[in-house]
C-alpha cells in the first residue's frame, strides 16, 4: 500500500477528491495533509477525515531552500512514497524536485503545454481558445513542466468569465486526479484522457 503526502496552500477540494478516493481496493492511502499556510482550509477539511496533518509557514524562513529543508523533514516523519501537490502554491526547487522525482505529481488548470502558471482561465479565454481543462503531470524543476500523465477537457463557452471556466475545469479536476493518482500508485504512467465534457457538465 503506497502512502500519499498531500501538499496544499488553500480549501482543499482536490485533497478532498484524492482523499476521499482513496479506499477498497485503492492501492494508496493519505498519510499526510501539509500546507505552507498554518490557516488553510484544506487543514481542516483533512482532520475532519482523519488525516494527519502539518502547517509549515513559509513566511516564517529566510529562504526557499530553508523552508524546503523543512518541509523536506516532515516529510520524512511521515515517510510517504508519493507526493500529491494539490494547489500548493510554492515554486519549488530544483533540489526538492530532484529528490522526489518520479515520486511527485500536480494538478495544473490548463491543457499543457499551455499556459504554465497563474491565471490560467483568463489567458484561455484572451486567447480565443474554444478548448480549456487540466492537467496531471510528474513534477520536475521546469513550473508545469515534466510528463503529462492525465487531461481532462471542457468547452469554453460563449460569455464565459474566468470564474465560469475555473468552475467547469475544477469538476474535471477532481475526476482526473484521483483516476491519474490510482493509476500512478499502481505504477501505471500510461497517458489518461477523459472523455471531453461536450456541454455544460
């Protein structure tokens, strides 16, 4: 049975997808919830599940590789085999990558290649892209970069505010992650595409 370390800076909802697909047959489970926000709610939401859980305040170091080295010790404590960033909202290092690579798995709100980084939605949407969606991908030291293991894509409608697309994307989020994370688990990185959303889902 592998073990999952989830690392989120905000609400949780794909923790909460991952965490809670996480049962039977599954061949991982959560072993830890940590987030570089002490306030997150996606703290809460993992103690509700019975998740054990850490805060590592960012702030609270001089530097990246500081608090990486942190965050790097409890991870340790935990000893997990996976790595799930769930909006964690850090860059990271390359030398925290390099120790987890191949092990290390996000979620990115776009069809990558495109549109690495924030605001995702917008640039879609600016660029007249009749297509949006999400990612899974391993991580590696390139932000939003490394191998494509899973996309899931929707529509972008006529009218559509950024917000409205998040909203669409974010129903495909938490289908493709947890469906990417079963599969990774299991040591299956074959490339998995949904099915595309033709409507409104």
């Amino acid at each position: 049975m592998k073990r999952v370390a989830i690392l989120l800076s905000g609400g949780g909802s794909n923790m909460m997808a991952l965490a809670q697909s996480m049962t039977g047959d599954h061949p991982a489970r959560p072993c830890l919830v940590l987030s570089n926000d002490p306030k997150a709610g996606g703290l809460v939401r993992a103690r509700a599940l019975g998740i054990e859980t850490a805060a590592i305040d960012h702030r609270a170091y001089p530097d990246r590789p500081a608090f990486e080295a942190a965050v790097q010790a409890r991870l340790q404590h935990s000893s997990p085999d996976i790595i799930a960033l769930a909006g964690f909202m850090r860059i990271l290092t390359a030398g925290f990558t390099g120790a987890w690579a191949g092990r290390m798995i996000n979620i990115h709100p776009s069809l990558l290649p495109k549109y690495r980084g924030l605001h995702t939605h917008a640039r879609a949407i600016d660029a007249g892209d009749a297509q949006a969606g999400c990612s899974v991908h391993e991580v590696t030291a390139e932000l939003d970069d490394g191998p494509i293991l899973g996309q899931a894509r929707v529509p972008v409608l006529p009218g559509d505010t950024a917000d409205d697309l998040a909203a669409r994307v974010l129903v495909q989020e938490h289908r493709l992650y947890p469906a990417v994370l079963r599969r990774f688990a299991a040591g299956d990185r074959t490339r998995l595409d949904l099915p595309p959303v033709v409507g409104i889902d």
